[in-house]
C-alpha cells in the first residue's frame, strides 16, 4: 500500500477541534445569505485570500467575525454535520469537539441553540457514519472570570451533553491563573478540564495548567521542550498534548513543518496526538494533518498508527469504549 493510502486509511481520533474553525468560506457565505448577514467580503475566494495569517491574533479577528453568521440551531447543525462528513471522508472513527458559548452568547444567542444545535448533529452522525464524539465547552481567556462562570452555569443543564471545559482564545497576556477558580468550580461540578497552553504562551502556562488548573490534557503544548525536566514529567505521566501541525505553521509557531517538534516528541515517548484545530482556517483536516508531517519528517506505519493509539488513549470515553476504538485500529493494522 503507498504510504499516502495507508494515512488516508488510517483510523483517527481528533481531540483538537474548534467547530466554528470549520466553517469553509462557502457555508459562510450560504448562512449569510440565509440571516440576512452582511459580510465585509464579496466571495468565498476572497475570504479565502483573508486567511494569512502572522499570528494567533491575526487569526482570531476574522475567525469571530466569520462566527457572526451563525444565529439560529440549524445553521450550528448544518456546520457540526459538514464537519463530520469531513471526517468520514478522513477515517476520524471519533472526535472530540470544542464550542466557544462566549462568542455566541455575546452576540446574544442563546446557550441552549448552540449546544443542541451541534449535539443533534453529533448524534445524527453517530446514526449516519458510526464517529462516536464528545464536546468540550471553552472559556475565552481575553473575557473575564465573571464571564466564563456565567457560561459555566449555562452549562450545568447540559451535563448529559458536554463532558468538559477548555480554555482558548489569545494565550499571550491571559496567564491560567485568571481561570484558577472557574476551573474549581467546574471540576466540583464533574467536568473534566483540558487548556490552551504553550502554543504562542511560554513554558510556564503548560506547569501552570497542570498545576492551577489541574487538566487531563494539554492542549497544543509545543513550548514544553523549553524545558528538558517537563518533557520527561510529560513522557513519564503519558500526559496528553492535542498538537495540531498545519495550525502551529500557518500561525508562524513553526516557520515550516520541517521545524515542528511533534515527531521528536513522539519518538521520545510523550502522549503527543495529531488534530487539525481550525480546519477551515489553516488549510487541512485530518488526513491532511497526517500527510504533512509524514511528509516532512518520514513516518514509519506504525509511528503513524501511534498517533492514533496516543488518540484513544488520550480520549474522555470509557474503557470499553477505548478497546473498540482500538479494535478498529488493530483490524487495519492487521490487513
């Protein structure tokens, strides 16, 4: 089997994926059209041009101006469900997806038509393609505590839908410690916790996270190699970093993917797993994703299948539920 076969083919998890980082430029234009919205673009090619980006701030002031045209349930369906055709197409058996309520409640929609809006696609794409899913809710680090409490409240109906909370938005100038006690709060309340930290953010956000914030999983994670002692702690614990390749380089946290660590964190024994983050935004999915950084840095099949096994073993589903993943992956394999 050529080896882009074999990554296309290959089984996935994804545990890095904003939803509204899905949205393609001609769902933005249709849900527009749809709300009556006016965009400050004339074409789906020339938000497509938009999309250079210098920095995460870059990225960010047109990402929630693309937000703006999602109002109503349906269209917070329609995108989770485009979405999971995507990963049907790129063998993602089971996804993991982060929702921003803060970009939505601002504007003045309300919790509940975001989150039933994408777990009624969730569901439907269980029925449709088999991806089983789980949603992560995140707090906006560049909004205050008071903020993402109330998000938090919003979200105790919802327990039976949202498994954890996140933290994301600009890391630069938002330390965790803002989110100290919302993280607390959240933990009493049964939610698992995951956090940005160490993408565009020193070393110190990463100790932080896992100390303040007491996360399950690090979320990007790439600064950790500022620091021999935690990348042993991170290898030891099997501590989860969600790295998304084609985002740290279209965000110039790489300059090109032959600079990326992931593959020298891999080979030296850390739970690092590949995840497309803002697929829309940053040029690829997940199969995407893998052939990059097979391209750049020449992966054996079997490195690459540990991608995924670091996936399973990284999710926030039960262990059964990890031994039929796996089972998928092992059938593959055996072919």
């Amino acid at each position: 089997m050529h080896q882009s076969n074999f990554i296309q083919q290959l089984p996935k998890v994804e545990l890095h994926l904003h939803i509204e980082g899905t949205l393609e430029p001609e769902m933005m234009f249709e849900l527009a059209q749809r709300n009556q919205i006016t965009l400050p673009f004339t074409s789906p090619e020339e938000v497509q041009a938009a999309y250079e980006f210098t920095n995460l701030q870059s990225f960010l002031d047109i990402y929630y101006q693309g937000a703006n045209v999602l109002i109503n349930e349906q269209d917070f369906y329609d995108l989770t469900y485009a979405y999971l055709t995507r990963c049907h197409k790129d063998n993602v058996i089971h996804s993991e997806i982060f929702f921003d309520p803060q970009t939505h409640t601002e504007r003045g929609i309300p919790f509940d038509t975001v989150i039933n809006g994408i777990h009624r696609a969730l569901q439907d794409g269980c029925e449709e393609f088999g991806i089983t899913s789980r949603i992560i809710m995140c707090f906006l680090r560049h909004l205050d505590e008071e903020s993402a409490f109330t998000s938090l409240g919003q979200a105790l109906e919802h327990k039976d839908k949202i498994i954890g909370v996140g933290l994301d938005s600009s890391e630069l100038g938002h330390p965790p410690e803002k989110f100290t006690r919302v993280f607390a709060k959240a933990r009493e309340e049964g939610f698992l916790t995951v956090a940005h930290a160490g993408e565009e953010g020193p070393v110190t956000n990463i100790h932080d996270s896992l100390e303040l914030l007491k996360v399950s999983r690090i979320d990007h994670g790439v600064r950790c190699v500022d620091d021999a002692d935690l990348v042993d702690y991170l290898a030891k614990t099997r501590m989860p970093l969600t790295v998304c390749p084609l985002s740290n380089t279209k965000l110039k946290v790489f300059d090109q993917m032959q600079d990326h660590n992931i593959v020298e964190l891999l080979r030296k024994g850390l739970c690092v797993t590949i995840n497309s983050d803002d697929p829309a935004y940053f040029g690829g999915y997940m199969t995407d994703n893998f052939l990059a950084v097979d391209k750049s840095h020449g992966l054996t099949w079997e490195e690459l299948a540990q991608f995924t096994l670091n996936a399973i073993e990284a999710s926030f589903v039960s262990r059964e539920e990890k031994l039929e993943l796996t089972a998928k992956l092992d059938a593959f394999m055996a072919d």
